[in-house]
C-alpha cells in the first residue's frame, strides 16, 4: 500500500495529461496520434466508429487483427453498407457480443444511404444511428469531430474514481463519474483527451499495482492521498451466473463436410452459424441427448464443451455422428477444412472441436 500522504490534493488539469499524452500516446491503427495530427492528418470518422464499435467489451490486442480484416476488405463506410450480411458476420466471427456485428451493418447502411457516406458530427446525430449509444456516440464525437463530449470506458471510469475518490459502488455511481469527466474535458483538444484517458487507465492506472509515480494526475489523486488507490473503482458485489444445459449435434459427412444452419437474426448469436443444437435451458429435464437430435443417425457422445456469456454459464453436451451428405433444406454442408470461412462462434467452434478436434488447426 502507498503510504498516505499528508499535503492535500492540487486540482486535477487536462493540460497536465495533455502533455503526457502526447509523449506517452499508443499507437494504434486506428489512432491520429498527435504527431500525425502535426502533420494535417485528420480522424477518419469510419475508422474511429469501426474501432469504438469493436472495442466494447474487447481488448485492444484482439480488436487489433479483426479491425486489419474490416478495413481492408471494406475501407469505408459505403463498401461496408454494400456488403453481404453472411460476409460480415463471418469476419466478425470469434470477438463476440454479436449484436454489435448486427448493428454495425444496420449503422453502416444509414450512414451510407440516409447520411450520403458521411457520419453525424453531433453526439445527438451519432445517437441516433442503428446501434449507436451513450458511449459511441460521445468516443465518435470527442475523437473524430474533436466535440467536448464525456467519454466514460472501463478504464476511464477507473482513473476518475481514483481520482476523485469516488466510493459508491458501480454501476450505480456512472452517473457521478460521468459528470466529472465532463467538468474535466477541456474545450481544446477533447478527442485527445478522451484518448489520453483510456491510454492512462490502460497502462498507468491500472487496476493492480497502478504505477502511481508516473501518473500525470499524482498531485491531484485523492485514492492516492488516501493511500489505497486499488481499492477503487469500488464495484457492487457480483451475482452468480445461472446455468443452462443442452445439446449440440456434429454431422460429418463422407466427403469430409459438416451440417450447419443459420440463426435467427434475433436474440443471442443471431445471424450467426451453428451446428443443431437444442434449446438451452436451465431446467434439470432439459433435453441434452440423442432424442433430440435434429435427424435419425447413429449419434455418439463427444465429450461435454462450457461456455460463459455475460448473463449465464452454458454446458452442452456434443454428439457426433458420420453419415452420407443428403441435401437438406435448413442447412448447408461445409468443408471442415474451411470451416473458419463461417460465422461460427467461439462456443460453436468449442462444440465442432470437440467432436473434430483438429477441425481449426493452423492449416499449413
């Protein structure tokens, strides 16, 4: 623990981290840095909207590669509009919370379509496209239209209870936290402060072990002063995850392919791929064996696969069974050598490996 100090606390500035800022930025791909802004290069709106999108509830490094796909198959806001719905929701297969792959081409179409190509530069605007909140509109305003708005991730809400010493608990304190973002972002260069923000709780205030002595916001942090900065943010105790059972059905065909369907577009993993499945529910009966399979085969058990959503844990119990390929109406077969071609999520692939472990190994 930091020993307490005893001197009391200067007022936090924007200028302060400004200036860390602009020696200690990351460089990112979908970043203006201050060097490039020297330069005249501007914030490209489509790139800070796909980059925000994509990080919610992700981390950096694995937004990184999926970020490289999407702009280079569709480098702008109109090449993502006019693509298929199966493509993007194949490439956006693996970095989860799939509704937002939904909404990413529901916002891209109006952008495309009703906006001629071009974002709103107003959180008001921003907010009111397909899938564009609270959160994305203020991070697209701030960065790409330098709009004074209060950006509020993870990390920044961590750096602002810490410095302002807020103790009631999240998410209830939101609001609080918010209104002191807001009091600190400066007029003058409000997207990189916002960036500044989430780069300081990304690798100064961190959540243990904080490297307090390199902060721009020493001098000013009041958790600091108090000496116990991990302490915060202070978070409402967590609610055990309910669990849900059912089963998952493997086809493998003769000619080396697998049966797979579509979701319905509504509801969780929508739109995407999946092997048959039951319905997962958290009755005790529920059905998770072979009178359930989706047709008459010699079905055999492969092992059992757990997967955690946000809001429930899910075990499946997956079934193999090696048949001769009979065209079906609710499905199609495909290679299991291309398999990571299709929108199959991360507990889909879970389920095809248990039944085909070597189905996504790095293919030589």
């Amino acid at each position: 623990m930091t020993p307490r100090k005893t001197e009391i606390p200067s007022s936090p500035k924007s200028s302060d981290l400004l200036a860390w800022y602009d020696r200690h930025h990351r460089d990112l791909p979908w970043r203006v840095s201050p060097p490039m802004a020297a330069r005249g290069i501007k914030p490209d709106p489509y790139r800070v909207w796909l980059s925000e999108v994509m990080l919610q509830q992700t981390t950096v490094q694995a937004v990184k590669a999926y970020f490289e796909v999407f702009t280079s198959r569709w480098p702008t806001v109109t090449d993502l509009a006019d693509a298929e719905t199966a493509d993007v929701m194949a490439a956006w297969a693996g970095l989860g919370y799939y509704a937002r792959a939904r909404n990413l081409k529901k916002c891209a179409e109006a952008v495309a379509y009703e906006h001629g190509g071009r974002f709103p530069d107003t959180e008001d605007g921003l907010k009111a496209l397909p899938g564009i909140g609270d959160y994305t509109s203020a991070a697209v305003a701030a960065i790409a239209f330098d709009r004074p708005a209060a950006v509020m991730d993870g990390n920044v809400e961590r750096v602002i209870s810490r410095l302002y010493a807020i103790s009631d608990p999240l998410p209830g304190a939101k609001p609080q936290m918010k209104a002191k973002v807001a009091a600190l972002t400066p007029s003058n260069r409000p997207g990189d402060f916002a960036q500044a923000m989430m780069d300081l709780g990304a690798t100064t205030c961190t959540p243990k072990r904080p490297s307090c002595i390199l902060c721009p916001f020493k001098e000013s942090c009041l958790a600091l002063a108090d000496g116990d900065p991990e302490r915060y943010p202070v978070k409402a105790a967590k609610k055990a995850k309910p669990l849900r059972r059912g089963a998952a059905f493997v086809a493998v065909a003769g000619d080396g392919t697998v049966f797979l369907k579509r979701r319905e577009d509504r509801g969780l993993l929508g739109g995407m791929t999946e092997v048959p499945t039951t319905e997962w529910t958290s009755r005790r009966d529920g059905e998770t064996g072979t009178d359930a399979a989706p047709f008459v085969a010699d079905w055999r058990a492969a092992g059992e696969i757990t997967h955690v959503f946000t809001h429930f844990e899910l075990r499946l119990s997956v079934f193999r069974a090696d048949v001769t390929r009979v065209e079906r109406n609710d499905g199609w077969w495909a290679p299991v050598t291309n398999l990571d071609a299709e929108a199959l999520p991360t507990v889909m692939k879970k389920a095809v490996s248990a039944a085909i472990p070597d189905a996504f190994k790095t293919k030589g």
